[in-house]
C-alpha cells in the first residue's frame, strides 16, 4: 500500500492519541511506518465485537440481579479482563478474585479490595459499592 493509501478512516480513534501502525510504500519503493487513525473495515468489526459484549455484559448483569454473580463479574467483563489480569494489576490472588466472582464472598469484601478493584477496571469504587449495595436490597 503507498502511504498515500494508508487508511484514516476516525470512527473509535477519534480525539484520543490511539494510532494504528501501517507499513506502507514510498515513492522510491521503501517501506515506513504510517499511523492511521482507523480503517472502515476494523471499525465495523469492532462494533460488531462491541455489540456482542455489551450483550454478554446485560446477560451477567442479569445474573448479578438474580443474586447468581457479584458486580465484579460484570465490571471484568466490560473492561475485557481475566481473573489473571486482574490478579496481576491488583496484586490480589487469583483464587481469591475467583471467590469475590462468587455473590457471598463478595458481599464480605472490604474497602481495600473495593479500592483496587475500582482502580484496575477504570471505574470509581463508588460504582462497586453501589453495585453491592443494590446487589444486598435484592436479597
């Protein structure tokens, strides 16, 4: 592709620093690296991917109302992140973010963990609180 070509095609990029890298051609026929901010074809799968995790993310969500799930199921879940992430950003245990998955044990968790939960998904602590809380009248 010359570099001409390389796609610049703003959907998810936009007003953010986020940059794909392209290799692309010059005109004497050596390749570069070319940022583009987006292309039309990952940018439909993309929403299509969004669509389906914001859907899975509904389905957890009802879980969690139904007293099945915690509210960190469905924050994991939303920010893309596996126990093992989760456990790496937080310093907490795997075994032990299996277990606040579970509804019981998270609703003994302490502000500690709340904290560093809210801080590795991106999310304020309040939104697991209220969650837990919203989580508790159900019972």
């Amino acid at each position: 592709m010359d570099i001409k070509d390389v796609p610049q095609d703003e959907k998810y990029f936009k007003n953010t620093n986020i940059r794909d890298i392209c290799y692309a051609v010059d005109e004497e026929g050596k390749y570069h690296q070319v940022a583009s901010v987006g292309w039309e074809v990952k940018n439909d799968a993309l929403a299509f991917t969004w669509e389906h995790i914001k859907a899975d993310a509904h389905l957890i969500w009802e879980e969690v109302l139904a007293q099945k799930k915690s509210p960190l199921a469905y924050y994991m879940h939303l920010r893309l992140c596996s126990v093992g992430l989760l456990a790496g950003y937080t310093g907490i245990p795997r075994r032990t973010i299996k277990k606040h998955l579970k509804k019981d044990a998270f609703m003994k968790v302490g502000y500690d963990y709340i904290e560093k939960y809210a801080k590795a998904l991106g999310i304020q602590p309040d939104d697991l609180i209220l969650a837990k809380e919203t989580h508790e009248d159900n019972v």
